[in-house]
C-alpha cells in the first residue's frame, strides 16, 4: 500500500479529509521520531511499542574480498507488536490468501 491508498483508506474511515489524515500521519512520525530521539519510549495504543536502541559495533567479513570489516555502534528503532494487534490480524487473515498476495 502505497502513502496516497493509505491516507484514502485513513481519511474514508475517520470521515474526514485526505489532508487531515495527512497532517495526522505527519504529525504521529514526527512525534514518534522525536520521541525516539530523546531516548523515549513511544507506544501507540493498538499498534505497538518504538523503543530506540544502541545496536553494539561489531565484526563482518567482506564476501568477495574476506578481509574482515568493522562496523561501528550506531542508534537504532525497535519496534515491538502489541498482542491485541497481532490477535486481530490472525484473526482476520486467510492464510491461503496471505500466500498469495505475498507471492507478488
């Protein structure tokens, strides 16, 4: 789903306008990037949880060359399911379908 089918969707099911549910999606990235970026915690009620993190510098191997590279420590968003969301959208799903559409 691309933004414009997803503000169509938002706005017919909040009845109200393609440039409020813009301005709402807007202001909710926004606040969870702000949010974030101040080391909060951000939980949005029948969604889930951002919590940033510091992901650990670490070691990798170049594939073509072998010769091992470092990878320094860098911030990072995790981001975790709420139960009730992921309850609902089991509930919902058709597994056959899901294959399906997934296969594109």
């Amino acid at each position: 789903m691309k933004k414009a089918d997803l503000l169509k969707e938002v706005a017919e099911k909040a009845q109200t306008t393609g440039k409020v549910a813009d301005a709402v999606l807007v202001a909710l990235t926004d606040t969870i990037i702000a949010e974030t970026t101040a080391g909060n915690d951000i939980k949005v009620p029948g969604l889930g949880t951002f919590k940033p993190v510091v992901k650990a510098a670490r070691t990798g191997i170049n594939p073509a060359t072998k010769e091992k590279i470092t990878y320094p420590e860098k911030a990072g968003i995790k981001f975790k399911i709420e139960k009730g969301f992921s309850t609902r959208f089991v509930e919902k799903v058709s597994l056959k379908e899901l294959k399906k559409a997934t296969k594109k």
